[in-house]
C-alpha cells in the first residue's frame, strides 16, 4: 500500500524514472499484489510520459485483455490509440480510437483522443478533416486543460494553412481561459 501511494506520488511530481523503477521493484516483489491492475495502469502512463511508444502498445494490450472492464480502459484506449499513432501505424490507431468514441461516449478521453486524432490526420497530410476532430473536443469538453490544448493544435493547424484571422480567435480563446497553457 505505501509503495502504490508513492507511485502516485512520484507520477504527480513528474519523477517518471522514479516511478517506472518502484513500480518494477513492487511487481518482481510482490507479481501476485491485488494492486496489479493499478500497477500495470500507472506502468503505461509512465511509459506515455516518457515517450516510449512501443512500450504503452506492449502494456497496453495486456492491460486491455486482463482488465477490460476497469475503470480506467477509456484513458487506456486514448493512449494506445496515440501511441499507435505516433508510431506511424494509423490504420491501428483509427481502431483504438473508433473502438474508444464508440465505447466510451461520455469520457473526457474521447475528447483528448479526438485531438489525437486530429494531430494523426494532420501529420498524415489530412490537415483539413483533423479541423473536424479539434472542433469536435473544443466544443464538447468539459475540461478547461482539454479545451486549451484544443483550441491551440487548431491555431496551429490554421496557421500552417495560412488561415491566421481565424487561428487568432482560438488563440485568444486559449488566452482568455487558460493563459498559463502557453507557458
């Protein structure tokens, strides 16, 4: 129990290494723990923050045949579905995603997934159909981090298209409700 409460700790602090090393430390100690599923979760957020793609997929699928109905599979499948992404393995993405607005409607996971989904299509030359999925998350979320991070790929996207009248207004969305983001 205190090791999983400082595994939570040291995710919130950001200490990612730290929390990656004490999370192995607690499954080669204790592989039968009842805190397995709550592991395995943290396991793969670590891994997301730390950029190892390859990793969260691995995780992620283990997690998605043990676990399917946690709590927690809506973030899961947002973060399988970007890491598939950023893996330039779209057609494996779409899936997640697809599986995630079907699945999961009422999730703000859905809305972070959507912007996910736009950088996909937008990375993949799409920038105009990834508009669609900004839109969507900005207009739909509740949450004002998931607005903002919206609204800013949806400047960025306009600006990248020459459309800087109307990047402005996301962008003074973004400042108006969150100016902190841009730092």
């Amino acid at each position: 129990v205190n090791a999983f409460l400082k595994i939570k700790r040291l995710f919130k602090e950001k200490k990612y290494d730290s929390c990656l090393e004490l999370i192995q430390d607690v499954q080669s100690r204790s592989p039968n723990s009842i805190f397995n599923v709550e592991l395995l979760y943290y396991k793969i957020k670590t891994y997301s923050k730390l950029k190892n793609n390859d990793k969260v997929v691995e995780l992620a699928k283990i997690y998605l045949r043990e676990y399917s109905s946690d709590e927690n599979i809506a973030e899961i499948l947002s973060l399988l579905g970007r890491s598939y992404s950023l893996l330039g393995m779209n057609t494996d993405a779409d899936y997640f995603f697809d599986r995630l607005f079907s699945e999961h409607q009422d999730s703000e996971f859905m809305n972070l997934a959507k912007i996910y989904k736009g950088n996909m299509l937008d990375d993949s030359g799409d920038p105009k159909k990834a508009v669609k999925y900004y839109k969507q998350a900005l207009n739909n979320t509740s949450k004002i981090d998931i607005a903002a991070y919206a609204a800013y790929e949806l400047a960025n996207n306009l600006i990248s298209r020459t459309k800087r009248k109307e990047a402005a207004k996301y962008t003074m969305k973004i400042v108006k409700a969150k100016p902190d983001y841009f730092m």
